[in-house]
C-alpha cells in the first residue's frame, strides 16, 4: 500500500466524527486534527445512495482517516462544514496514492 505522499498534505482539518442523534441533537466523537489537501472547488456529487449535493470543497486525507457522513470538519482553523460523504481511494497494494477523499457541504 501507498500512502498519499506527505508533502502534499499542505492543510489541517479538525474532524468531529458523527456518532449519531441522542435527545439535544446530534452526537460528535473527541476531535482529532489531521493533515489533508484541500481542494477548493465547488461541483456536483452523488453520494452511494443516490443522494446529490453541491461540495463546497474536497479534502484528501489519510487513508486511516475517519469522517463518517454528517461529521463536523473546520478546515485551516476557520472555515466549518460537514461531511456529505467520503470516498475510500485504495488501490489495493498497487502503488497508487491511497487516501480518503472527503466531500464537504
């Protein structure tokens, strides 16, 4: 397996994981801090179960990462979104650049 190279993980993303909903609302995980790219750009996704949103912006993050739907993410320390829904990238042992590409909204 071939991580994402470290010199492009420019940017920081600090991920609330999404737990679920309990009684005062929706339920978030510790916030872990990871190294990501940030790829800036608005476009049209669809999720796995059909779902379509506009993206506010891409990050491309470790492929340990975890950031499931509808978690809290605050990129570069200012800018707060939420996961609409990420893409497992692993080549499987081929030698490509495995990471979790995660679509924010």
């Amino acid at each position: 397996m071939a991580d994402i190279p470290a010199w492009l993980l420019r940017h920081t993303a600090t991920i609330e994981p999404y737990e679920g909903t309990g009684a005062a609302g929706p339920i978030y995980g510790a916030p872990v801090t990871v190294r990501c790219f940030v790829d800036d750009v608005s476009r049209l996704v669809r999720s796995g179960d059909g779902t379509e949103a506009v993206s506010s912006a891409t990050l491309y993050c470790p492929l340990d990462t975890v950031a499931p739907a509808e978690s809290r993410v605050t990129v570069n320390g200012h800018r707060p979104a939420t996961v609409f829904t990420t893409f497992r990238r692993d080549g499987g042992g081929l030698p490509t650049p495995d990471h979790l590409e995660v679509v924010l909204q």
